[in-house]
C-alpha cells in the first residue's frame, strides 16, 4: 500500500510557494524552535508540566543524546523515485510507523484538550493513543475519530474494578489494543512541578476519563480523608471555582453536592498502584481480548517476562525522562529489548523523537514503530488542531526524505545496515 498521504516534495513545495507571498510555516519546522514557540505562548505551569522531567533531567538529556552515536549511512545510486513508507502493526494498515503516544492534561495548552489532536490523527490515519489521564472521555474523542485506528494507554489503579470498566470502554469506543503503562506506580520527582507547587489533577484537571466512568461515580460515594489542610486563600477559591466549573453538571449543583472535590479525593486514593506485580498481568489478559502491549520496559529480561506473560507488544520507554533522574535513554535500551524479543511480538519506542531521522534510526535498530509525544504537544498549543497536522506532515517529510536520501524506498529497506556507531560510544 503506497502511502500518499504525505509526500515530502509536496510539503516542501508548499511552505516555499507560501514563502514567496511573504508567509511562514503556521509552526517552525525545527523541533527547538518549535519548543520554544510553544513556551512563550503557554502559561509557566503547562510548560512546566508538559516540559519538564524528573530530577535534573539527565535522562531527557541521555534520550536525545543516544541517537548521536549511531551514524546514518546513506547508500547512492538506488531507485527512490518511488516511496512507501506504510507499514502493518498488530493488524493496523498505517500511513508510516508512527502513533501519538499517551499525554494528558492537554486543556493545559488547548482549551479543547484532547479533541483537536482525535481530529488531527484521524484526518491523517495516524493512530492516536488515548490518555488515561485525558481532559476529554475517549468516548467523545472516539465519535469525533469514526474507523480511524486508536489504542487506550491504562494507568492500573489500585481498584481492578475500575481497570476492567476503563478496558471494557476502550473496547466499546473501538480502541484497537491496550497499553499498560508500568513505570509510573508512584509519581517521580518533577523538580519543575514542585517548584511551582503545581500538579494540575488537584485542580480537577485530567481526569475525564475516571468522572465519565460508571465504576468510579460509584466509588465516589465511599468517603476519603479531606486533603491536607490548606489556607484561604484568593489563590485556593480561584483553584475550587475553576474545579468546580470544569466538572460534569451545572455549576452551582457541583458547589451545592461538593462532586468535585470528592472526584479529586477520590483519584488521588485510586490514581496508582505501587504494589503491581507480573501476576497480575493474568487478571487483564482474562478481562480483554485485545492486544495488550506494555510501555516502559528497558531491560531485556523484562521483556522476556511480558513474552512469559502473553504480552502482544512492548513499547521501550522512559516516560520521556519524567519517572527516574540518570536512567537509560530509550533509545540505547532498544536494541537489547529487540534482541530480547527476537521478532515473536513487535517493539515499539519512544522518549525522545524529535525528527525523521530519529524515527529512521530506531527503525534499523529494529522498532517496528516509534510515539511522539512533547512536540506535537508544543504544535497544538501554538495552533490546535491544524498545528498537530503541521508538526505530522513535517515529521512524516522529514522522515521520508531520511528514507529517500539513505537509499530507502521502503520501510523493508531499513535495516540496521544503515548504521555506523561511533567509535567508543
């Protein structure tokens, strides 16, 4: 299936055309600049969060830096007057190996949240995957979608009947698979979020998915603790108004009952699952018939455990550095989970993608797709649902030109041939 949803020249072609009558790309190709744009336009606390890592950031640092040591090797004198860089995943006929990978809070950057990049993905067949931490209920989001492909991120939540009733939804609003999310069962240290004394679910912001679910409305009936105590303050009544408009219901009807606030006491009981093991695996793979992949494996032998497990797909992942301060770049874990997993299910990546190169590399060290995450974060913010088009096509440009001029035709092509590691890295 030759793709033709994105042709590079024809991306090209546009912005310099436009150029002549004096107009700039609606958002900077250059994902620096991008970032950059997209700061000055967003409030210090979205950034912050959007933005910033755990720790020091020494592992956002190592998830850029562990492309560098892997050197593309064009080849000359082969045939790539025509391109296809389509590909099948999980059963998924795709435009290029690419999906948006899990961020939530998006009413952060975007008043909408998370319908402008639905509409986004599905006008270019890209596969989004839903938050479980998103401002808008994957059902919305779904209807807005129609039969383009989607996939639902889990975050396990210390009641398994809340996880069987999120599955059970995905499945009802077409998600294609489910993708447990392992290594946030605690919160890392996000020096930018504790300095700004922000974490955006207090406010009630990102959790459409749980206040739209039946199983948590009903365990919000089962009182928590109040939260700590806090001072009066005009800070904290603008925090409780704001919370209490963005609840489902009218206004004075969420002040009267008090739901927001016991929606938010009750997320914050629920959010996480410190005590998660390997077992319980079982209980999710007997609760879906799905494709369940799992995110955030570095380790070779913990990939072998999700092939033990029945998992169907792992995709190798840091978090994009916000979990643990110093560790491994996605990108350097790759190969050793590829090798690990020896072709029986397909590896997927992310933490760190940035360009088509980036995407290119990964794919010869053996992924069978890559996420993006941050960046077109960054392009819905500077322009909603058309920026999130823009960063696409210009990344899917990019990467097809990557393709084109290392002597690519077709992503069958790329193999790790390609590649030249330094020497000494």
């Amino acid at each position: 299936m030759r793709n033709t949803l994105f042709t590079a020249p024809d991306v090209q072609r546009g912005i310099y055309v436009n150029g002549l009558a004096g107009i700039r790309p609606l958002i900077p190709t250059d994902p620096d600049a991008l970032e950059a744009a997209a700061r000055r336009r967003m409030s210090p606390e979205a950034y912050a969060y959007i933005a910033g890592g755990a720790g020091t950031g020494l592992t956002m640092t190592a998830n850029r830096r562990g492309f560098d040591p892997h050197q593309l090797v064009p080849r000359m004198l082969r045939d790539v007057s025509v391109r296809d860089y389509s590909t099948s995943l999980l059963g998924m006929n795709l435009p290029l190996p690419l999906l948006l990978a899990p961020i939530g809070v998006l009413e952060m950057v975007h008043p909408a949240g998370d319908l402008p990049v639905a509409r986004a993905a599905a006008s270019l067949g890209i596969p989004m995957i839903f938050s479980n931490q998103a401002s808008v209920p994957m059902e919305t989001c779904a209807a807005e979608m129609g039969d383009s492909p989607r996939w639902f991120q889990l975050y396990w939540s210390k009641s398994d009947e809340l996880v069987v009733s999120l599955v059970q939804r995905a499945e009802r609003a077409g998600c294609r698979a489910i993708v447990v999310t392992l290594d946030t069962t605690l919160l890392g240290w996000r020096t930018r979020d504790l300095d700004l004394g922000y974490l955006p679910f207090l406010q009630g912001r990102g959790i459409a998915q749980y206040v739209a679910d039946p199983v948590f409305r009903r365990l919000m009936e089962q009182p928590e603790p109040a939260l700590p105590g806090r001072n009066v303050t005009f800070q904290a009544i603008r925090a409780l108004i704001g919370l209490t408009r963005r609840f489902p219901g009218s206004f004075w009807g969420n002040l009267r009952s008090g739901a927001p606030l016991t929606a938010v006491r009750k997320f914050i009981s629920l959010y996480s699952r410190p005590s998660l093991t390997w077992d319980d695996l079982a209980f999710l793979r007997a609760h879906t018939r799905l494709p369940v992949l799992l995110k955030g494996i570095l380790h070779p032998d913990d990939a072998r455990r999700a092939l033990d497990a029945g998992m169907d797909g792992i995709i190798v992942s840091n978090h994009g550095g916000r979990q643990v301060d110093g560790a491994l770049g996605a990108i350097e874990a790759l190969p050793g989970v590829v090798a690990a997993v020896a072709g029986r299910v397909p590896v997927l990546m992310d933490s760190g993608i940035r360009t088509g190169a980036d995407m290119l590399k990964a794919l010869a060290l053996g992924a069978s797709a890559v996420c993006l995450g941050r960046p077109y974060v960054y392009a819905l913010a500077l322009a909603g649902q058309a920026g999130v088009v823009a960063a696409l096509q210009h990344l899917a440009a990019d990467f097809e030109l990557a393709m084109a001029l290392t002597g690519c035709a077709g992503i069958r092509e790329i193999s790790p041939d390609l590649l030249h590691r330094r020497a000494g890295q």
